[in-house]
C-alpha cells in the first residue's frame, strides 16, 4: 500500500554526495574540483588535503561523503573507487554595497555555488 521506490539516480556501480550553499565563485571551486577528476580516491584525499586553497577543505569532506555512501548505501569496494565526475554550479549571490566617492555606489556581489562528486567503481585490470 506504501509508496514506490524512487529509482536510482546514479548506475548500479556509482554513487554521489551534493554540497550546496558553498560560499565561495564557482569559478574558484571549479578549480579544485578540476584537480580531483578521473583520480582514485585515495590519491584525490591526499591531494586535497595537502591543498593550500580553502574550499579545499569542503571539497575533501564531500567526497568523503560520496565514499561513506559508496560504501553503507551501495556496497562498493572503497579501494576501486575513482572520482567519477565532480562539477560545480551556480547558487545565490548576495548583492552588497559600498560607498564610493561623489554619491556613488560600489556593487559587491558575493557567490555562492554548489558541488557535486560522483565515485564510480572500477575493476581492476590483471
């Protein structure tokens, strides 16, 4: 009598972790974001966290978020686990402002963005 299960968003051998809200460009993530593409898991933590950037830090915890899921919802092999795909998008940008010389206004625009990382499991070849 109770609702259907939703279908899977992700393959059977992937599974993702969204982080929203991030208070950073999405210009500037994606520039992390970029550094842990196509990379093993293991090998994208240590970059990340050896990072000097400061959205970094997000980054590493929402793979590491995508692992867990991996791991208890999906029941994947953490260790052939590889960053599958992992882009940003936009959010809200606050507008603020500044006063400027002669009654004038400096627009501040402040960005927000969104990530998304999906692991996929690879077999590994003999």
């Amino acid at each position: 009598m109770g609702k259907e299960k939703n279908p899977r968003r992700v393959a059977e051998n992937e599974a993702m972790a969204k982080l929203r809200m991030l208070r950073t460009s999405p210009q500037k993530l994606n520039l992390v974001a970029a550094m842990i593409r196509g990379k093993k898991v293991d090998t994208a933590l240590n970059d990340l966290t050896f990072s000097k950037k400061r959205i970094a830090e997000d980054v590493r915890k929402c793979l590491q978020s995508a692992i867990a899921n991996a791991e208890n919802n999906h029941n994947l092999d953490v260790d052939e686990l590889v960053v599958a795909e992992a882009y940003v998008g936009k959010n809200l940008v606050m507008k603020r402002g500044r006063p400027r010389a002669r009654g004038r206004f400096g627009a501040l625009r402040k960005p927000f963005s969104e990530l998304t990382i999906k692991v996929r499991e690879i077999e590994e070849q003999a």
